[in-house]
C-alpha cells in the first residue's frame, strides 16, 4: 500500500504543476505540452515506460479523471493484498485509459462451448515445471491497440510445440494469422479454437515473423507458395478443465504451453504478484499462453505470458493462483501438436 500511497502522492502533485502550468497565458501550446509530458514522466512511477502522452488540456484532463478513478480503483484491489506474494495494483502504460476504453482497446477475444478434461487422474508431477527453462517459449510480445490477443496466443503455442518437437526456436508470423484468419476479426477480436481450427483443416503454414511482420492492424492476408517452408498444425485439443487443475497441470507438462482463455479485466492495473482475488471467471475476454506452474511456495500459481509488452506486470507475464478456476484460466486451454 506505500506503493500505491506514493503513485497517488506523485501524480497529484503532477496535476498541481500542470493547473499551474496551464494557466500561464504567455506558454506557447507545444512548450506547454512539452513541459507536461515531461512532468509526466518525472512524477509517475513507471516514468516514460508508460507512454502518457498528450496532445492538449482536454486530452490531460480527460486522463485526471481516469486517474482519480483508478487510484480508488487500485486502493481497493490491494485492500485484499495481505501477504507478502500477493498481486499488487497501481499506475501502469493503461492508467489513462477508462475500463470501457481498456475492454474496447484490449479485450477482444472469445471463446468456444468446450467438453470437459474426462482423462485418467495424472501421474505424480513435479511442484514446479516451466517451459522457459527448457528454451522454447518466445520472447514477451506487444500486440499494441489491436485486439489480437487470440493471434499472439496461438502463435505462441504453435511455436512452442514447434521446438518442443525437436526444431529451432523461431518466432512465428502473428501477424500472418491476424490477416488470413478470415474466421476472426483480426485487430476487431477472435477465437483461438477458430484460429486452430483453420490452421488444421486449411494446413496453411506459418512464416517467420522476419517474413510477415506485425503492424498491429488489420492487413490484406499474404499467401506464400513455399511446400518446405514454415509450420503447420498437425491436431489439437481444447477441453474445460474448471475443478481440474491437478490434471491441468499434467496437460501443460506433457503437451506444452497451452493457449487459453480468461477473464482480464482487472488486469488493467496489474503490476505484479500472485492474483488470488476479484478476477471474475464470468466473461472470457483476453487469449494469453500458460506457460509453467509453481507450487513450491505458501500459494501456488500458474505462469502466464500476456501480449502486452515487457512493461505490463512482471515483465510481460502475470502470476494466477491454482485452484479456484480464478480468472477462468481453466475453462478454455487448448494444446497444439506440429
């Protein structure tokens, strides 16, 4: 809570400043937006990572707002933060963004009806697996203002099981899925399971990003006629595992990074910890990929790596707890297999 204190200490004083600066008649617009937004940057916790910039006084004042909600916002989430491992809240890159605005911007995905995991109860797992450790999870990405989340989800995947399966590492065309994917809006939303449903039954292959890079907007899709090149979808499988997270762990260690769904609303202003409360599972919205789980500590958490840029929580991914279906992490997870 000092933390958050100290945000709100700062930007307020940020806001004093700036009432001051703006009323200066003699100030040219732009030295005045200068100074703002150097002010900004001085004051505000994250500095320039956050990328508050304005074009005038409305734009500012309209972000006030959006702070003054938020530092309720943030006061109440971190009210539940009691322990030393729990997540904490406060001013990041979305804080002058509205909820609506966030949702509109960010949360853009959906999700399918999905059967229940029916298998076998798993064997004896170990109480902590990762797959960064074992190289093939890609680097964090930045989908930017485009609701491409589901693309980033299921690229990841496909990439992942990719190295798993003996191959090279190498970063995939999102970008590539966002325009060709015609069963899903691109930048307006989508379905991982529709995005995995099309690489299978099309056997379109996947470049590298170095060929089709992101442009963080929609695009006329690129066909390219290489019979050698690039990496298809073999099969995949999506099941709700919701009351079955033990066996949802057995499926990220035997199949790989798993593309999933949840609700990430108060996401928007994660900095970092474990999420144990108040993340609803009630409306699945944003794709992410599950990556690993910990269950050497006092609360055991699944890994997660978001598409929001190495700036957003704990340097890109964010920390959920196991057990509880908390976000809904649990209800859509999708394995892929090259």
């Amino acid at each position: 809570m000092k933390g958050g204190y100290r945000c709100t200490v700062a930007m307020a004083t940020v806001f004093a400043v700036v009432a001051l600066l703006c009323c200066q008649i003699n100030a040219s617009r732009d030295e005045e937006l200068k100074n703002l937004n150097e002010l900004v940057d001085d004051f505000t916790p994250c500095g320039a990572r956050c990328h508050l910039m304005y074009e005038g006084k409305g734009d500012f004042e309209r972000f006030n707002g959006c702070f003054r909600n938020a530092t309720e916002r943030h006061a109440y989430l971190n009210s539940f933060s009691s322990q030393p491992q729990s997540a904490k809240y406060g001013i990041n890159q979305f804080s002058s963004l509205s909820p609506n605005e966030f949702r509109d911007l960010y949360l853009r995905a959906t999700s399918e009806r999905t059967p229940p995991f029916l298998r076998a109860k798993a064997k004896e797992l170990p109480a902590k697996f990762d797959w960064r450790d074992r190289a093939v999870v890609g680097p964090v990405q930045n989908q930017q203002a485009c609701g491409s989340c589901w693309a980033f989800s299921v690229v990841g995947a496909v990439q992942a099981a990719n190295a798993i399966a003996g191959s090279r590492l190498e970063e995939l065309s999102v970008q590539q899925v966002v325009d060709c994917c015609f069963q899903n809006g691109g930048c307006n939303g989508g379905s991982p399971t529709k995005a995995l449903l099309w690489l299978r039954t099309t056997q379109v292959k996947l470049v590298p990003q170095s060929d089709y890079p992101y442009t963080a907007k929609n695009g006329m899709c690129h066909f390219f006629l290489r019979p050698q090149g690039g990496v298809g979808v073999g099969n995949f499988t999506v099941h709700n595992f919701s009351g079955q997270e033990e066996a949802m762990k057995a499926e990220l260690a035997e199949r790989g990074p798993l593309s999933v769904v949840v609700d990430a609303v108060s996401w928007q202003d994660y900095l970092g910890g474990i999420i144990q409360h108040h993340c609803s599972s009630r409306w699945p919205n944003h794709a992410v990929l599950l990556v690993g789980y910990d269950a050497t500590g006092e609360i055991p958490f699944w890994i997660v790596q978001n598409s929001w840029g190495k700036d957003w929580g704990s340097e890109g991914y964010v920390y959920v707890k196991i057990g509880g279906n908390l976000c809904g992490i649990a209800d859509s997870v999708a394995a892929v297999f090259v």
